[in-house]
C-alpha cells in the first residue's frame, strides 16, 4: 500500500499530514480494516495522532475486529500516544466481539516481548484507573514465563477481577495454565480458591495437565 498520508501516518511525519489531509482520508483502509489512526498509533507517532484528531478523525473508529487506535497503541505500550488518545476522550471500556479490551492487548504485548514488566504493570493501571473492564483473563497470561504472569493477576486482583470468567472459546485462566504447565500461575490461581470443575471441550484443567504430560501442575490440582 503506497498511499503518501498512509506512509506519513506509519513514519511519524506530522507536516504531511497537516498539509496534505483531505476529507476522504478519514476512509482509508489498510489491513484488517485499519485507519490511519490505527498506523499512527500503532507506531507510537503522537504528534500525528493529535494531527489526524485536529482534523476531525474520529477518536473511537473501529477497525475490522472492533478495536480503536486505543488498542492499536496498548499492544506495544506507546504511552505517549495513549495519552493523547485519553485526553481527546478515547473510550478504555470499549469491549470487542471477540471479548478483546485493551488489557488483553496490553497484556498480549508484554507476552510477545513487546514491553517490559515494569511498563506493562503501569499501564494495566493506568487503564484500570480508567475503568478499563477485565472481564475473561487473556489465554496470554499463561504464555507469559515465571512470576511475571503472578505480577499482574496480582493487579487484576486488586481491582477485583473474576478468575471463573470464560474467554471467548470458553476457558478459564486454569485452563490456560494447565494446558502450557504453567506451576507458578496455577498455585496462584489455587490460592485465590477458583473452581476447578468448571469445563471446556467437556475437560476440567486436571485433564488438560494429564493429556499434556505437566507433572508439576497436575499434581498441584490434585492437591486441591
């Protein structure tokens, strides 16, 4: 895609587009849908950001899976922009289809090493604080290798999160951490008294810990 006000949104050049911007540049779409809103957030370039918005850009547009620029932003933890993108009354509580928010963004993009923990931890609050819904704890959590993954359902915790919750495939976050043998999580998860009956594809997490030969966590459930 060669479009001249898709580059500068994805470069970070704020002079082109402040002089080049036309109406119809608001309908430009990329991949899955995305605006150049999503671009410039994606690529952390907040002065574009506040040029696109000058501009009339709206602040909430969705791209094909239900997400805003906010989302865009949140998966490679571009503070800056995320800060203008609140202050221009971007909407944290936004919810996808596929039951997506920006903590599960965020929370993604600290599993594909897209941040570090300290800045994954300030801006999971700093959207918490936002009223950012938790709903079903994000599969990623139980990608994410040691105390890490402990660190944050601590956060969560905090602000009261629901560890029964279902995903959108219908797993919990026991789930998830007995398929991947993920012990550190799963005593977490245990020590917060969550059910350990509850099904998915008619299996308990005890039987995703035997199928997948994790020893550690499988006699961690037992013990429970």
């Amino acid at each position: 895609f060669e479009d001249g006000m898709y580059l500068a949104c994805m470069n970070g050049i704020p002079a082109y587009v402040k002089h080049c911007w036309q109406e119809d540049d608001k309908d430009v779409r990329v991949y899955s849908g995305n605006t150049l809103l999503h671009q410039a957030a994606f690529w952390g370039h907040s002065q574009v950001v506040e040029t696109l918005l000058s501009h009339g850009f709206p602040v909430d547009i969705t791209n094909d899976d239900g997400e805003t620029s906010l989302f865009a932003a949140s998966y490679h933890c571009q503070i800056e922009v995320i800060g203008v993108l609140i202050n221009s009354g971007a909407d944290a509580s936004i919810v996808t289809e596929n039951k997506c928010t920006v903590l599960h963004q965020t929370i993604q993009g600290f599993s594909e090493d897209r941040m570090t923990i300290s800045s994954c931890l300030e801006l999971l609050d700093y959207f918490l604080k936002a009223q950012a819904p938790i709903g079903a704890l994000p599969v990623a959590l139980a990608k994410i290798k040691g105390s890490a993954a402990c660190k944050i359902l601590n956060l969560l915790l905090k602000h009261n999160a629901d560890l029964n919750v279902r995903d959108k495939v219908g797993q919990t976050p026991l789930h998830a951490a007995a398929r991947v043998g993920h012990t550190e999580l799963t005593e977490a998860l245990l020590a917060e008294k969550v059910d350990t009956e509850i099904c998915f594809e008619y299996k308990t997490p005890l039987h995703f810990a035997a199928k997948n030969d994790k020893e550690m966590v499988l006699r961690k459930l037992l013990q429970a």
